[in-house]
C-alpha cells in the first residue's frame, strides 16, 4: 500500500511515517507518560499493602470488617450486575429489533449514568429516601430501611453501572440485524425459543463483555456508595469505603490491603476483556472492538 | 398502531416482544434513574427561585464550581495533547509490548477511583516519591489544585485515546500518499490531511474526558487535602453539606452541576452529529 517512498539523502523510506528519530522519541513520550500516570500508581499499591510484609497483609485482609467488606462488596455485585443484565437485554432487544418513535431519547437515557457525578447518583436515593426525602416519613412509618443501609447501596450500585450492558448489546444487535431471528420464526420458532436459540448465542461474547464491565465498576463505586451507605462498619461499609475509613485512620498497611485485591479484581479485568477482545472481537460490537 | 398526528408509533415487525421489552425497559429506567433525578428536581423547585439562587450563587459553592471545572478543563487538556500522541503511537508505530500498553490504556476505567485515590497521594505526598522529587523542585503537588489535576488527569486518560483510535485507524494511507506526490512535507500533511479528519473525535474525547473529570470524586479527595475556597472540589462539598444536614445546599449545588453535565452530553451529540455529516463517521 505504500510503496510509494521519497528518495531522502539517499536513503529511502515511506512517505506515510516518520524518520526512525522521530518514531522512537513518539514512542518513549508515550511509553514514559503511561508509566508515570498509569503503572506508578498501580505499583504503589502492591508495594505498599506489601511494606508490612506477608504476614501484614493477610492479618489486614482477615481483619473482621475487611471480611464483612469482601462479603458486602460480592453481595452488592451479585445482585446488581444480574438486574443489569437483564435489562440490558430487554433495552437491546426494544432498540435494536423494532423501530419506534423516541428511540434515540431512551438511548440517550440509558446513557445518562454516565454521565452524572456519583455523588449526585447517590444523592437522588438520598432525596427520595432519606429521613428529609420524599418517601422518607412513609419508609419510616412501616420500618423499611433503605438509605444507610444495604437496600440503597444496591440501588445506587444499580444506577451507575445501568448502562454497561445495554451499551455493548445495542451497537451489536443493530449490526447483525433481524434476519436470523425472522428465519427462526418463519420455520416455526416461538419467540422465546428465538431469543434463547439464536439471539443469545449471537450476542454472548458481547454479553460477557458487558458483564465484566459492569462487574469491575459494581466492585469498585465509591462516590455514590459513600453518600448512601452512612459508614457502618462491618454492616454497611463496602471495600472502596473499608479502604477509606482505614486510610484516614492513618492505617495506610491496611488501606492498601484491601486496595490491593481491588487493584487485583481490575487486572483480572484487563485481562479477561483483552482476551475477549483479540479472541471474539469480531463477535463485539465495533464499539467494544478496543 | 398510530398516533394522534397519523405518524407511526412504531413500524410493523413479525418479531415477537416488543411490549414486553420495551415496557420493562421503561419501567426498570423509570425506577431507576428517572423517578430519583424527578427527585432532585422536584426537590429543587421546593426551593423557589430566590432561595435557588442564594444557595447556587454562595461563594463557597461557586469557589468549589470553579476549581472543579478549572481542573477538569485542565485535565481534559492534558489528555487531548497526550491522548492524541498515545493515540498516534499505538496505531501507526509497532513496538515491543504494543499490545500490553494498548490493554493497559483501560485500567482507570477498571480500576477503583478510592484506589487510584490513595495510591496517587501516596506517590505524590511531600514524603512519596515523586512528592519529595517535586519538592526538591520546589512544586507542592498533593494537597493543592495541581494534585487535582494529577488525579483528574489518571481517571480521564482513556477517554481522547479510545475516541480518537478508531478514527485513526480508519484513515486511509492513500490520502497521505497523495499529499506526498502532490509536493506536501510529511509536516504539512498531518496538520491540513490527517489532523481535520480527527478534529471532530478529539472535541468528542476532549468532552467526555471533561464530563467525567467534573463529577470525580473518589480520587481526587485523598491527593486533594478539600481545604475550602482553595482545594475543596464541588463533589465533595456536595458529601459535606449532607453530612451537614444541609439538604437544600447539596440539592442546588447538585442541580449546578446537573445542568452543566446536561450541556456537555448535548455538546457531544452535536458534534457527532456535525462529524457524521461532515465525514461519514462520528
């Protein structure tokens, strides 16, 4: 393709790149830039939850209230990422299978997590169930306890990470279009079956995709889980928060201990959604090709 | 199915679960996010206007609206000089561990903003590492405005890379070729050939990575120090008027910052809306 080359003091090289110079300083700014805003603080928190030693760390890590935190962390998740994905799929097939009116208004809705401070999406549950909120009296006159509690942390967990698998199955689904689906019916499939038999098969890489996303953030929210959550140990307190509240205890071993496994959940994510990515990335959307 | 104007509702389809899909789509985004942000507007006009404007327009609120709209502006910009490069880099160039780097570009996406809070205050505190080599320098990094924007910058990095990316990928060498046998210098074919074709993804990038940089709160409060009027960033004192008790001044400070979100998504969309139009692609 590009075999057209300017002869240049002699030397001949492609007229579409640069001098060999210039490629390499390009590639060492950008090698150096990544190193020092990515892999610095990613080292900082093996290095540190480590200072202690081995023994240290998994003291810190068995530590009652770290346990409780792991326990409510994996709850919060198992919950929110399966609600999500159900409606993930509902959204894709509404979206991508049928047009209708208002349909680029409900993407941008699904969208709209993204891009709010999760600290406003936990203030919403705030005023809506909280002591002050609107539903506030009511949930206190029948005893149903939501913000500073369990409930609110699920909802809020649920409102950030609503739009992953929406977001990955819709761009998808609209490119493979409806035709296997049409032909599956019209050899006398029932919708179900449809969906179960050849839409799900077709979408499921995508779907593991969305799910991991979704996983890492459900783990991993802080801003939104912080304003509903009230901070009760071992009762309310996720690990993003545990790793605060020992952090301002001057904890810093701990903190990191139990940063750590995050910042271990986040590399087994990097590396799932990469094998994904160069294995099935004809099977993702072209949105989730990167 | 048709509406009151005779216009379709929607076009007739022999697949099944339309009402089915659509309604608990509807349902579950109503429940969701759509009833509690009608919270926070009915919460808001509650207030009346004079009451909105005395707690929207309070100078700690404002200091705060500012610093963070000053830092994430200052973020966002980083990442659009270092976006365009990394961008630049790992499309063009093959280099050992290109792969690695191109995975790794993502982990501020996977990562937990509490976690990249406290690892970046601990590099960049007067006693860690590149804290103590700045203050050899003189610079206060943690605990300032310019710790805000170390940690803004970590959380918006894939933002420019991974808009501008696909674009790259996608400009055809011919073009390139042709400005060459046309008598353009490599210089001036990627400022007026390859440059213009990726304006319309760096606003894009340059936008989201400010969205997101705005409403940042996990990492930035550890490095930040949230000293008022100086490092205390509109997030945060959203967290501390509530802990305050002081619902109606997180409510306005909410709204503030709401609408400002609003104006960026819709930034967005016009621009690749104008982008699509004007090339094809977004």
């Amino acid at each position: 393709m590009s075999d057209v080359a300017l002869a240049a003091g002699g030397a001949v090289r492609p007229v579409t790149t640069e001098t060999r110079a210039v490629r390499r300083a390009l590639v060492a700014a950008a090698v150096v830039f990544l190193a020092l805003f990515l892999v610095l603080p990613l080292a900082a928190v093996f290095a540190e939850a480590f200072r202690a030693g081995l023994a240290g760390y998994l003291a810190a890590i068995r530590e009652p209230d770290a346990l409780a935190a792991i326990r409510l962390t994996l709850l919060v998740a198992a919950i929110a990422c399966p609600a999500n994905l159900v409606f993930g799929l509902a959204a894709a097939w509404a979206v991508a299978k049928f047009e209708f009116r208002g349909k680029s208004l409900l993407v941008t809705l699904i969208d709209l997590p993204f891009s709010i401070s999760p600290v406003i999406s936990g203030l919403v549950y705030v005023l809506l169930f909280g002591a002050q909120g609107l539903l506030g009296p009511w949930l206190k006159a029948h005893g149903i306890e939501i913000i500073f509690a369990v409930p609110g942390i699920v909802l809020a967990t649920i409102f950030v990470t609503l739009p992953f698998v929406a977001r990955e199955l819709i761009p998808l689904m609209q490119e493979q279009g409806s035709g296997d689906e049409e032909a599956a019916l019209s050899l006398g499939a029932g919708g179900w079956k449809v969906f179960f038999l050849v839409t799900l098969p077709n979408v499921k890489w995508a779907l593991l995709y969305g799910v991991l996303l979704c996983n890492a953030r459900a783990m991993g929210e802080f801003g939104a889980v912080s304003v509903v959550s009230g901070h009760i140990r071992s009762l309310t307190n996720t690990m993003p928060l545990q790793v605060e509240i020992l952090y301002n205890e001057y904890n810093f071993a701990a903190a990191f201990a139990v940063a750590s496994l995050l910042a271990g959940l986040a590399l087994v994510t990097l590396v799932l959604k990469s094998v994904l990515e160069w294995r099935y990335g004809h099977a993702l959307s072209a949105a989730g090709r990167h | 199915m048709t509406s009151a104007l005779g216009l379709p509702l929607r076009r007739p389809s022999v697949l099944p679960g339309f009402g089915l899909a659509l309604g608990f789509t509807l349902v579950y985004l109503g429940l969701v996010v759509l009833v509690p942000l009608a919270a926070l507007v009915l919460k808001t006009a509650g207030l009346g206007w004079a009451g909105f404007w005395a707690l929207a327009t309070d100078p700690r609120t404002l200091s705060a609206l500012r610093l963070s709209f000053g830092t994430a502006l200052a973020a966002a910009a980083i990442n659009l000089v270092f976006g365009l490069l990394v961008a630049w880099v790992l499309v063009r160039y093959d280099f050992p561990g290109r792969r690695l780097v191109d995975a790794m570009i993502d982990l501020p996406f996977a990562l937990p903003t509490a976690v990249a809070g406290i690892a970046l205050a601990s590099l960049y505190a007067p006693n860690g590492p590149i804290g103590a080599l700045a203050a050899m320098a003189g610079l206060r990094i943690a605990f300032t405005p310019l710790g805000i924007v170390v940690a803004l910058t970590f959380v918006s990095l894939p933002f420019v890379v991974r808009t501008i990316q696909p674009v790259l990928e996608e400009i055809d060498r011919e073009l390139e070729e042709a400005a060459a046998t046309l008598g353009a210098g490599r210089l001036a074919t990627l400022r007026r050939v390859i440059l213009p074709t990726l304006v319309p993804a760096m606003l894009t990038g340059f936008a989201l990575a400010l969205a997101r940089a705005v409403g940042e709160y996990g990492s930035v409060i550890f490095i930040a120090g949230n000293i008022p009027y100086v490092s205390e960033i509109a997030p945060l004192l959203i967290v501390i008027r509530l802990e305050e008790f002081h619902y109606q001044a997180a409510t306005a400070l909410a709204c503030d910052m709401l609408a400002v979100s609003f104006a960026l998504l819709l930034a967005i969309n016009l621009v690749q809306a104008w982008s699509r139009g004007r090339f094809g692609h977004v």
